[in-house]
C-alpha cells in the first residue's frame, strides 16, 4: 500500500463538469494508466481516492487536490506520468508526492482558499468614483454578520457570509472591478465567493452585473499560524 | 460560422448541465477542415445523454474518421433552456468538435430511433440554419440524410430529409460519401475566395441526388410520387426518376465478426444514460415476436466470435477506462458461446473491479448460475418480458416463452437472493380479451408469491418487490402487425384501470405507458407522406422532446393535424387490409410481405412460428434475398440448463 498526493488544475469548458463527473474521469484515468489503485471494501467497491475541496461548477481552479492510494509500492514520478497521458483536455497533473498512510485527509487539512475575480458593476450603482467603492466595502465590512441566503433544493438555509471572510481585496477602475478573494473553509461553512459578492451588494449597495462575472479559485491551502501553506508541503497535523 | 470558446462560454453560464455542450471528451476527434473532402455532422435528435449511449454513433464516428478525406463531427438536440438562448442571441446550433454551425457540414445525417423525436430533427435544422425543406435547400446547403429503424417507414419526414438510408450505416456510408465528394466544389475553383455560408458546396444538387439514388439502399423521397383514393388510402407510389429504382433495399453487414467496430470510443465527461462499454456480441434475431421491428429489420443473426469479441474488451478498457463491460444485442443469452464468454471475461476482469453486465436476458435462456456469476455481490434486479399474459396471447404475438419459464427463473432468481424482480407487459395487442388482462394479472401475484416463499424459508433478506410495467402496442412497419390497429385510448385506459385494480399489493409496483403517447407514436410509425405538413405545423407550434413527459404536448399535435386536415386515428386505429399498398412498400427490408402476411393469419390462427436456428428455415425471405446467412460460432446453441422443448 502506498499513498500519494496529487496537485492538479482546471480550466477552460472542463470547469463545467461537476465534482462527481471529475471523480469519476479521475477513476477511468487511472484505470487507463493501469495504476494498482486500492478498491474499498463492501458490496460497491469503488477507488481509494479523496478529494480536496469542491470545485464549484463553472469555476476553474489552479491549485487543487487529490490523494491516491495504490495497492503496492510505485514511485511517485511513475504514478505522474502515467495520469498526464491520460488527463482529457483541460486537465493538468503538475505534481505527485508520496504521502504517508496515516496523513489525515486533506478534507480535514484544507481550511482556506483563494479565489480571483473579475467582475464589473451595474452602471445603475451609480459608482463614480475608486473612493466610492472602497466606501461601500468599507462599510459593509464595518457589519459583524452578512446574513444570506443560500438557496437548496431542500429549504433554503441563512448563513453568515462575513463568518467565512478572510480578506477581500477589490479594485475598481471604471466600471472594471478586479481582485482577491481569501475565504475559510471548515467542516460546518464554507462560504461561496458569490455568497460574498450577494453580501457586498446587499450591505454594501454594490450591484454587480453577475453574467460578467469570472471567478477562479487560485489555490487551496492550510491555514497555520497566520502563514498559508500548501497541503503538499503540510502532510501532518 | 465557428462559436469562439468566448461565446461558448457564456453560453454554458446560462444552462442546466453545461457539459452536454463542451465537447473535448477524450478519444473525440478534431480534424482540420481544410484538408478535408467531405465533412459530415451525426446529428442525434435528443439530448446529449440519450445520444452518447447510441452504439451506432459510436460505430460511425468511428468509421468515417478513420478515413483521411472525411471527418464526423456530433450534434444534439439542445435542450430547451440552450435553444432559447440560441434563438435569444441569434446564434447556430454548432458541432461539439470544431464549434461550426450546422450548415458548414457537406452533409447533416440524423439517426432515427424514435417516431417522437422528429420534431427535434425539423428543430435542428432550423436551429442550424438549414432550410427544413428538402426542396428548399440550395447547393449551399448541406445534404440532409436520415437512417436507423424509423428509415424504415420514413415518410412522414420525406419533405425534411433528402435521401434516406436503409439498413446498417457501416456498410453503405462511405459509399455516399464518396458520391458526395465527387460532387463537392472543389476549393481550387472558388477563385481564391474563402468559403462563406452562401459559397455552393455542390456542382448541381440534383445531380448529387441522382447519383444518390443509385447506391444500393439509399432512398430519394423526391423521386417517387404518391398517389390517393378517394377513401385517403395509398393507390400507388411509383418513382418518377429512371434512376430511382423501384424497390429500395436494405443494406447488410455480411461478416459481423470482420466488421469495423469503434475500440477507442468517446468517453463523455458527463453520465451518459449507457456509461459503459457496450460490447456488440451480435446483431440480429429470429426470435420472430410478431409486434417487434428490430426482430425483422436487423436479420439474420450475425455473431461475433469470441476471440474477436475478447480482444475488443481489452482495447476498449484500455482506451476508455470504464469499469463496465455491457454484453448487447437484442437477446444476450442466445449469443451461442454466452457462457464461454462471460466467464472469459469475468477471469480477466473481476480481480480489476470491472463488472460485466447482460442486459436483455430471456426467460427461457435465463441462468441463474450465469446471472449470479456476473452479479456478484451487487444484485441490482432483473427483468423478464413475459409481454402477454396467457400462453394463448403468448402464442398470438409468438413470444415464445412459457408460464413455466417464468415461474423456474423467477424462483430460482429469488432463492440466489435477488429481492427485486421487474416484469414487462404489452397491452392492447391483437385479440386480446379480458381472460388475458387477468392472466397478466395471476402472473405477477404468483411471482410476487414465489418471492414470498424464498423470503419465509430466509433465502432472500431485503423487502420482495416485483415492478409491472405494461407498455401499449404501437404497430410498427415491416412487422406482421403492420396491419394491425392499435386499439382506442379510452378502451386502452380501462385495460390501465383494470390492472391497477388487480395489481393492487404492497410487493407490486405498476408502472404504465401514457396512452396518449403511445397513439401519436402509431400515426407516426403508420403514417405516409402526407404528414409532413403535420410535423411542420407541431414544431412550429412549439413541439419538441416529444417523448420527454415534461415536454410533450398532445394538444398541439391534435391542434396541427386538424389544421392540415388529416384525421390521426386512420393512421393509428385503422385495420390495414392485407392488400392495400402501404406506405413503406417500396421500401424492402429483405423480410418477404408474404412471410409477414403468412404470420399475421398464423397470429389469429395462434400459431406459433420457430426460430429457424431451432426448427429450419421460416422462409422469411432474408437470407435468400439479401444473398446472406446465419452467422453463429460454437456448435450447442442454447443454454445448458433449459431442454430443447421447453424453449419454444
């Protein structure tokens, strides 16, 4: 047995595969490349493989996870080269790392996240002005809750956005509004770049035009002491 | 026209399940269009899902990329949150390959698998700014082909599609391809000028056509004339080009075990409806059920052996990755070497965590030692087709299989464990009375029974569930119900009523066909000619995905027919005479009329008819008319555990 953690990429229209179709294009890989992957027990065995953190559908991603586990030792280089063949368009291996077997999961590892965003404002905001828009940020992060709905198919749900909130920072020239979003993630909330975007617009009376806004998730990460750490370089707790 | 990835990505923003319009599955193929002769669009009329699960998609595509002078590209029915944003933004449907509009194809060829997806054909054309006529189109325009089973009555769409195509795409297709690229302009004579949506593509269309016609198995709808009676029958159809020939006849693989097949198919990124590799063992079948087309359109039986069969399997896990095998046909456990090769592959395969599934078992075929190897662990259900309710009903439509059957296999699933049993039924066939109704309904409950039996003596842990589903018979061309009516909705609803009453049993799910469906399936299936203008009229009002519940508006179809004045119940409820031109006539599947009209007399005479790898030859006319035979490897043709005279 042997365990390795993989980084990988999204992008272009493979963004618009769900997380379930992405596992399961991860599987047929690996069967193509012949690797010995580890089956679970039961009557549905399925591969040992474990994901990161939930790409949201749409959004493409640069930095994101996978641990693999095989049922006999394989050199970590052999496992990327063997996957890079078989990654359909869009889909990038950029490295594996052997990991030992009692590594917790990166679900349990991975708490924060990075996005970028390009956006633009509705011209009915009537934002004139770079001081304006630093103003209505300001001002609805003066709030101590960001209330929102999320809706779901099964009763919609009100979470706090801003308890998500790491940082924000937005920059707006002309109408043109670009930069970073750094959000938590935990066990019980993990906020949605365009749950924060809602907020801005209700607390903060920034109107987006939402069919030109781009998001992509630059990078997943460990959140320690203030540093943010890559989960291929923060293997134990 | 090309769809930048800019456009497209705003596109899949605004829809459900973006993933049906990407493209770049892997083993896709993208070609360079300018080194190319002849570019063809496989154009599917429904959703991405339903299309990608086709075996001749996959077959075809196949085929046609191998060569260096053509390419395939794929296209479906847009669903309709795409089409109105299509429409919304003015732009064409495109090809998931390249991203062209459907109109930059030579030729635009849709497969007909079912009589309510015609509608999306005629909207795909529009939508890929193609006239819909066929005689409206100009050399500009891309020639429109259209084949599969529902080629075999295909004049309801004779106004939409240029020729037709009869019988197995990989015998024929090239050969219209090659026609198509003697009559393409050639780049070197457009003076330079890069081709525009109005550049012709073709010297002369007619020319094309003629030359079309000429391919065995191709039909030219425009060049045959229909004639009526007074009373709205068919007097005579006749063709009114000296090349167009008088009988058009099917096209048929002789060799199926030396026949292309696909061993680097498509994997889409998305769940398709089949997501697994479908291995062909054969094609073709003699069962000889009287209500079934595929039994007489796809004769004789060619099997594949399993050496080939084998091989396949490896290149395709290798090329796709699935972890299932899909055995296919139209009745897996009459492949002569089923055993040999289920086994074969299970010893390959299991210890990888690749299953192998039969879909299309019959009862009287059915091993309980088989199922159960293939199944291990993961009983998912099984389903029987029983189709009729008394052995007289079973004799009528020749569904050879016994009460008896049943009752062996249903037990012996039960006492391996299997919990869930599905059971499928035709209602409203030929001389069908009350006493069948209950026998269907006597079969069910004395299933559910055997279940609860295995479940006293412990053999099977979880709830008995035993799922009745009963479909409406629809007539179907070529069949030896061909001539049959189907019986009226309300008559067929109070059949409906009538088992829900009698299946009312908390081990028994009933599920039925909505009759209104089913009546517009036969106006189509029986319809001529004279229905295009019909289709027309239902698109235009905003027909489309006909077979989806969710779409399907029978309203509208009532509403178009009564404007173009045409009554649908003479298409759907009328007793054909056995001497009235029909109007696929002209149109020979191999199967002789004679041999059809033979097993409509023994149907009332309830005579049963063998399958001739049974009891000799039936002389359905096939393999003498197509200058073909059986193709069947390994010597003991049934089952181990079944004898011989129980199997009819």
């Amino acid at each position: 047995m042997c365990r390795f953690r993989i980084e990988y990429s999204k992008e272009g229209a493979i963004a618009y595969i769900s997380h379930l179709d992405l596992s399961r294009m991860f599987e047929r890989a690996a069967r193509r490349a012949e690797l010995p992957v580890a089956l679970t027990q039961g009557y549905h065995p399925h591969y040992k493989m474990s994901f990161g953190s939930v790409l949201p559908v749409g959004i493409e991603g640069d930095q994101e996870y996978l641990d693999l586990e095989l049922n006999r030792p394989y050199p970590a280089h052999k496992v990327q080269e063997a996957l890079e063949k078989e990654m359909p368009e869009g889909l990038r291996i950029h490295r594996v790392k052997e990991i030992p077997l009692v590594a917790p999961a990166l679900m349990s590892l991975i708490n924060a996240a990075s996005y970028a965003v390009r956006t633009r404002v509705e011209p009915a905001a009537a934002i004139h002005t770079s001081a304006d828009f630093n103003q209505r940020i300001e001002r609805a992060l003066s709030r101590e809750t960001w209330p929102v709905m999320r809706i779901r198919k099964k009763g919609n749900q009100e979470i706090d956005a801003r308890s998500g909130l790491i940082s924000i920072n937005l920059e707006w020239r002309n109408g043109l509004v670009e930069g970073e979003i750094w959000l938590r993630i935990s066990s019980n909330l993990a906020v949605r770049p365009i749950e924060i975007l809602e907020a801005l617009e209700v607390f903060g009376g920034i109107n987006w035009l939402y069919e030109d806004t781009y998001l992509r998730r630059t990078g997943l990460f460990v959140l320690r002491e203030g540093n943010f750490l890559s989960p291929m370089e923060v293997i134990t707790r | 026209m090309q769809i930048s990835a800019l456009v497209l990505d705003k596109l899949l923003r605004s829809v459900k399940r973006p993933g049906r319009y990407t493209g770049g599955e892997l083993n896709s193929i993208l070609k360079d269009w300018s080194s190319i002769k002849v570019r063809m669009a496989f154009a599917f009329p429904d959703v991405y899902e339903v299309g990608m699960s086709h075996l001749g998609l996959r077959i075809l595509y196949g085929l046609v990329n191998q060569h260096q002078e053509f390419l395939m590209e794929r296209v479906f029915a847009p669903w309709p949150d795409m089409e109105a944003e299509l429409r919304r933004q003015e732009f064409p449907l495109f090809s998931l390959e390249s991203r062209r509009s459907l109109r930059d194809f030579e030729v635009v060829g849709f497969t007909l698998q079912y009589e309510m997806s015609y509608t999306n054909l005629i909207n795909m054309l529009d939508l890929g700014q193609i006239p819909i006529k066929s005689h409206e189109r100009t050399a500009a325009d891309p020639l429109v082909l259209a084949g599969g089973p529902g080629a075999f009555n295909p004049e309801p769409l004779a106004d939409f599609i240029d020729a037709f195509v009869l019988g197995e795409g990989e015998e024929v297709l090239l050969e219209v391809l090659e026609v198509v690229g003697r009559h393409c302009q050639k780049v070197e004579e457009m003076n330079g000028e890069p081709p525009t949506s109005s550049t012709a593509k073709f010297y002369n269309r007619l020319d094309l056509l003629r030359d079309l016609a000429q391919i065995p198995g191709v039909y030219v709808p425009s060049f045959y004339q229909v004639s009526y009676g007074h009373n709205g029958t068919i007097e005579q159809i006749i063709p009114i080009e000296t090349v167009a020939p008088l009988r058009v006849v099917r096209r048929v693989v002789a060799d199926l075990d030396r026949a292309f097949f696909p061993v680097k198919p498509i994997v889409p990124n998305i769940e398709v409806v089949h997501d697994r590799i479908m291995l062909e063992v054969f094609r073709g079948c003699q069962r000889g059920c009287r209500f079934c087309q595929a039994g007489m359109i796809y004769r004789p039986t060619r099997e594949r052996s399993v050496e080939t069969l084998h091989k396949q399997t490896r290149e395709l896990i290798q090329h796709t990755g699935y972890d299932e095998i899909s055995l296919t046909s139209l009745s897996t456990g009459d492949y002569g070497e089923i055993q040999k090769l289920v086994r074969l592959l299970l010893e390959e395969y299991q210890e990888r965590g690749i299953a192998v599934s039969l879909p299309s078992l019959r009862i009287d075929t059915f091993s309980v030692d088989l199922a159960q190897e293939v199944q291990k662990g993961r009983k998912t259900g099984l389903t029987f087709a029983p189709e009729a309710g008394t052995q007289r009903l079973r004799d009528v439509i020749n569904k050879g299989v016994t009460e008896e059957n049943l009752f062996t296999a249903a037990r012996a699933a039960f006492m391996a464990g299997w919990s869930s049993i599905k059971l499928y039924f035709m209602i409203g066939l030929p001389t069908e009375e009350s006493q069948d109704l209950d026998g269907l309904i006597f079969l069910a409950r004395k299933v559910a029974d055997l279940g609860t039996e295995a479940a006293r003596s412990g053999r099977v842990k979880k709830r008995i569930q035993v799922t009745v589903s009963v479909s409406n018979f629809v007539p179907k061309a070529h069949t030896p119900f061909q001539w049959e009516g189907q019986e009226p909705q309300s008559a067929l609803k109070v059949k409906q009523d009538y088992l829900r009453q009698g299946l009312r049993d908390k081990r028994i799910t009933y599920n039925w066909h909505d009759t209104k469906l089913s009546f517009w399936e036969a106006v189509l299936a029986r319809g001529d000619r004279r229905l295009g203008s019909a289709l027309e009229k239902a698109w235009r009002k905003g027909c489309r995905f006909d077979g989806w519940n969710e779409y399907f508006q029978p309203e509208k179809w009532q509403e178009a027919m009564e404007e173009v004045g045409l009554d649908p119940s003479f298409y759907a409820h009328r007793q054909i005479s056995l001497t009235e031109v029909l109007p696929w006539d002209h149109l020979d599947s191999g199967v002789a009329r004679d041999f059809l009209m033979a097993e409509y007399q023994a149907a009332h005479d309830g005579v049963t008819t063998e399958d001739c790898r049974l009891g000799g030859c039936t002389a359905c006319g096939v393999c003498t008319s197509l200058g073909l035979d059986l193709v069947l490897f390994g010597g003991e043709r049934m089952g181990e555990n079944v004898p011989l005279s129980d199997r009819i």
